[in-house]
C-alpha cells in the first residue's frame, strides 16, 4: 500500500430511504474536511419517500479528491441488497461490515466475496443504547471513524453541529450510538487506515449551496422558484438566508410563474434568479425569449437530470446541452455558463449576474444533479463583493427624449428603472423601435435584431476560457464539459503517482462555459493533440457535436454515459488500456443499449 493510499480512502455505506444514509455520508464527508482532508460525497437515491436502495460515498484524502470512485476500502451495509448491488466494486482488501440484524447472509454468497467480512448487530447496538433504533446510522459513523483512523472528539463535534437545534437528549443519544459503535469496531479488529489531522482551511459544499453562495455574492435581492429535484436544494438553501441578506426567495406556483416573478422583479432593478431542471426549464422558454427580446437581465439554473420526460428524477445526466443551447423561438441571445467543481459553481455564478446585468440578457448557469447534491471540499471563497448596476442610465435627457432601445455600436442600450425622471419606456413582448413601441417595419426590425446579436461580440471577451489540464505533449487529450470536470481533474492529478505501463500519457481539456463558444480558444489548445476523445453523460454526443458546428473539428473517439449514473474513475482508464482509438474518418460508433458506449 503506497503512501497516498494510507493518506486516503473511499468508503460506502448502503441502506434504504428512512435509514439515515445520506445524513451520516454528510456528516463523514465533514469529519474528513475537518482533519484537512479534500473530500467528495456522492449520493444515489431512487425517487421513493420510503424505501429503496440508496448510497452514500465518500473519497477523501490529502491529496485530490474530486469525484467518486469505484474500488472500495470499507462498506457499511445496512441489509443484503448492499452486498448484492456493490458486489463489483469490492477487493480483496476492502472491509465490508453488515449489520446483521437485517438477517442471516447466504453461505454461498459469503464464499463469493473475496473481502473481509465482519457482521455487526447495528439496530440492536442502538436500541440497547438508547432504546430506540432511529440512531442506528450513528453506530455506522462510529464503528467507521474507528476503522478509518479519525479522531473522536472532531466527529463528536460534527454530531453536535449537526444536530444543533434538537434537544440536549437527541444530542446525548446520538452521541452515546456513536460511542456505542466506534467501541463495537475495537472489538472487531484494527483500523484499516490512520488519519493524522492537518490544517483546516476549507469549506465543505453542495453544488447547489455554492451556486446559492455565488448568487449572494453577486447581489442577487430575488429568487423565484418551484421545486424539482436537483435544483430544490437551491430554493432551500437561499430560503435560509433571507433572515441574513436582502433578499427575497418566493416559491411559485409553478415554472412558468417562477420565470415571469423573476422578470418582473429584474425590470424594477433588483438582480433576480430562477432555477429548475430540464421539465421545469421547458416550461419558462416562452419567457427565456421575452427576457432576450425585451432585454431584461436574468439568471437561471438548469439543474440537468436523466430524461426525456420524467425520465429518472434523481439521477444525473448530460443531455440538456442542446435543448438549452436552441430554447427560446426565434434569435434569441443567452450566455451558457458549465461549472464543473464546487468552486466553479460559485465563481460562474457570480459572474453570471455581472454578465446578466451588463449585458441585458439571460445567463443559464447548466449543472446536474451529480454535482449540485454532491459535497465537496473547496477553498473558503471572499463572499464579501462589491457591485453595481452596470448597464442603468443615470443622466436621462430632460427633453424626455429617452430610447430604451437606442441602436448602438456596442447592441448596449441605455436601461432605466419603473419611476426614474425622463426614463419613461414601454416595455412588451413585440419587436419595437427604438422607444419601445411595437414595429413591423423591415429596417426597424433588423436594426433591433442586428443590435441584439452585437452584446455576443463584446461579451465573448469576458466568458471563462477553456483550460488545459496536465502536459501538453501526450498520446490522448480527453475534452470534457460540467460535472466531468471533476473525473478528468482526478484522472491527471493521480496520473503521476499511478502510473501503468498500459495507460497512455493524458492531459484534458476542460470547457467551463459553451456558449458563446470559445473557438479560437479552444482550436489553440488543441493544435498539438494527436488524440482527441470527448467525455460527456449523454447519448447523442451533444458537446461533440457542438464543438464540431463551432470549430469544424472531429474527435477521434468519444465515451458517453447515459443509464443515469456518473462517469468512474475506472471506467476511463478501462477504455485508456484497451486502445480502442477509432479514425478521424470513421463515423461515431452506433451507441449501444444503455449503459456506457465506448
């Protein structure tokens, strides 16, 4: 075992809905964050109120831990269906331990595992603890915390920031569970790691907290929604901070009602938001195009999850690209912004309000559900910002000669505000002239139209660039987009540590924002690739595509995911080692049923 795995571990726990599963993930992704350690926390969950099989999972170490991995060091399971469905991703040197008051396990299906196996009457510790069962996952956390090597009092303390708020007994018993479990795993054996604590100097984030952090940052004062799952968190998250900020967070009645309260917050001055997923999203379109016609600043995350339809509610996927990219009739002018790490989704988030205002249009933040309920570690960003309005009119013409859509070079025009002296204006959803009053002339209407599309040109020279992960000069260069950024950020800062004759030498490019798309940008980062491979979680091959439209370029190979489940570590050093590599003149591979298409 090398260094850095003694440094690091990847640990699961399995259960059903009700058990506490996604509260002690929580909670052990903190402990690690609080000995120092960077940490992801990745969560799977069926879309059930009670029941179901559900995971949390947490890679942490001193050295990069930016997404989830296969191969695991310790699982907790809660009853059989963990031993089952995680089977595959069990070595020889991970623990498994079961709580065996969820009944006797199959001799045959014992001999099949090659880990070691201890069992743990979990419930019982509870009830025989507390005399209830409810704190059953706190035995979890303790017997856990033993076998990792981590330090006691600092997941105590976690237990009580946790439950801060609840009664001194709820605290007591949960601590006493803890203690109950942690003492069981001395019982069992030695610990399978030691964790020596570091400095703390980090947060520990969901996406959607770091999206609402940004939107704080960058002054939003109204955020409108309806909840739907992976955005939700968004909306409870910024509900929160109303006692604390000016701010005012409104759960409409539904998405279309959700986009017009944010417009019409944004036309009276203050910076406003919305957000959804990909079914919500369809149905603000027709006020995504009166935002980009009327010119009303606005910011909207699309928290993308597996579709079409209702698809599959709490699972993630890539394939809102293309829908948002086109959504809006007509030309209609937005700004696509991908954040890909916790850290991403704060600083583009904040940056979308700025474009918005500046720019009088709509920024749609596209993220999934991956890493908007994913924690992960990240450095403690300065929250304290200074901004103004950049694009509000302050010497009005006396004469009452204001044009709310004066034609300009720059396609800016001057905005005024609902009662500001000599800034009257008429604001609808036709196309207008220069005051706003609705026209059907051809020579008005293209200058409005000509006008729109010039705020891109600008604008573009203030979008994230794409950036290059690794050396330059390597046999394959992977190209991803969003969430994916993680995966290749783990796969070239391990590379060197893990290195394997097999594997190829790879660097990656990764594209924070899509539209307007970065061209020369990115053409300039892949002059010297000899392999070009795209990695996104959809079927259709949406980026690929786009980058092709956008540069002429064609990727050499691609692999796509799309059954609803994220992209592994693993499952890109298969396809390195393998050597699959097709032609630049070889059409893409027709996709199979399911699953991941290489």
């Amino acid at each position: 075992m090398t260094k850095s795995q003694l440094s690091s571990f990847n640990w699961k726990i399995a259960g059903k809905a009700g058990e506490g599963v996604m509260v002690v993930a929580k909670m052990l992704a903190m402990i690690c964050k609080r000995h120092g350690l960077n940490a992801f926390n990745y969560l799977e969950y069926p879309s059930l109120i009670k029941g179901g099989h559900q995971t949390g999972q947490v890679l942490a170490s001193f050295g990069p831990a930016k997404c989830q991995k296969k191969d695991l060091d310790l699982l907790v399971t809660l009853g059989g269906a963990g031993l089952t469905e995680h089977a595959r991703e069990l070595t020889k040197d991970s623990l498994v331990i079961y709580n065996q008051d969820a009944g006797p396990l199959d001799k045959t299906k014992q001999q099949q595992f090659k880990s070691r196996l201890v069992k743990l009457p979990l419930t019982t510790l509870a009830k025989q603890t507390t005399g209830a069962v409810q704190s059953a996952n706190m035995g979890v956390l303790g017997v856990s915390v033993y076998f990792l090597g981590l330090n006691t009092k600092i997941a105590q303390q976690v237990i009580k920031d946790e439950f801060v708020g609840k009664t001194e007994s709820v605290i007591e018993d949960n601590l006493k569970t803890f203690m109950a479990g942690f003492k069981a795993g001395q019982k069992l054996g030695q610990p399978i790691r030691q964790i020596n604590k570091k400095p703390d100097n980090k947060i520990l984030l969901t996406g959607n907290e770091a999206v609402g952090l940004g939107a704080l940052a960058g002054g939003v004062q109204f955020y409108s929604a309806y909840p739907m799952t992976p955005a939700t968190g968004l909306l409870h998250y910024l509900a929160q901070m109303q006692d604390k900020y000016p701010l005012v967070v409104k759960h409409a009645e539904d998405e279309i009602g959700a986009i017009n309260h944010a417009l019409g917050a944004s036309f009276a001055g203050v910076r406003a938001m919305t957000g959804t997923s990909g079914g919500g999203f369809a149905l603000m379109v027709e006020g995504l195009a009166l935002a980009s016609l009327a010119e009303i600043p606005l910011v909207i995350l699309e928290a993308q999850r597996k579709g079409p339809a209702t698809g599959l509610p709490t699972w993630t996927e890539q394939a809102d690209l293309s829908f948002v990219l086109t959504a809006g009739h007509g030309d209609t002018q937005q700004v696509v912004l991908t954040p890909g790490t916790v850290a991403e989704h704060f600083e583009l988030t904040k940056l979308a309000f700025d474009l918005a205002d500046k720019y009088q249009l709509p920024v749609i933040i596209l993220s999934d559900k991956l890493m908007l309920e994913s924690h992960q570690t990240m450095k403690k960003p300065e929250i304290v910002q200074t901004h103004q309005a950049q694009s509000l009119a302050k010497d009005l013409p006396q004469d009452d000669s204001y044009r709310r859509y004066l034609v300009t070079k720059s396609g800016l025009s001057p905005r005024s505000l609902p009662g500001q002296a000599h800034g009257l204006q008429l604001t609808n959803s036709y196309e207008h002239d220069e005051f706003g009053f609705a026209t059907e002339l051809a020579d008005q209407t293209q200058a409005q139209v000509e006008k729109r599309a010039r705020k891109l040109e600008a604008l573009a020279q203030e979008m994230p660039r794409p950036y290059l992960l690794g050396p330059k000069k390597v046999k394959v260069t992977l190209v991803g987009w969003g969430s994916t950024i993680n995966l290749l950020t783990q796969l070239i800062e391990n590379q060197a540590d893990q290195a394997d004759s097999k594997s190829p030498l790879i660097n990656a490019i990764c594209l924070p924002a899509v539209w307007p798309f970065p061209s020369s940008a990115f053409v300039k980062l892949v002059k010297s690739a000899r392999r070009l491979v795209m990695v996104e979680g959809n079927q259709s091959g949406q980026a690929e595509k786009l980058i092709r439209q956008e540069t002429g370029l064609i990727m050499t190979d691609h692999i796509r995911r799309y059954d609803g489940r994220p992209f592994y570590v693993e499952d890109i050093k298969l396809f390195l080692k393998k050597g699959r590599m097709t032609s630049h003149k070889r059409h893409s591979p027709p996709p199979r049923r399911g699953g991941i298409q290489e």
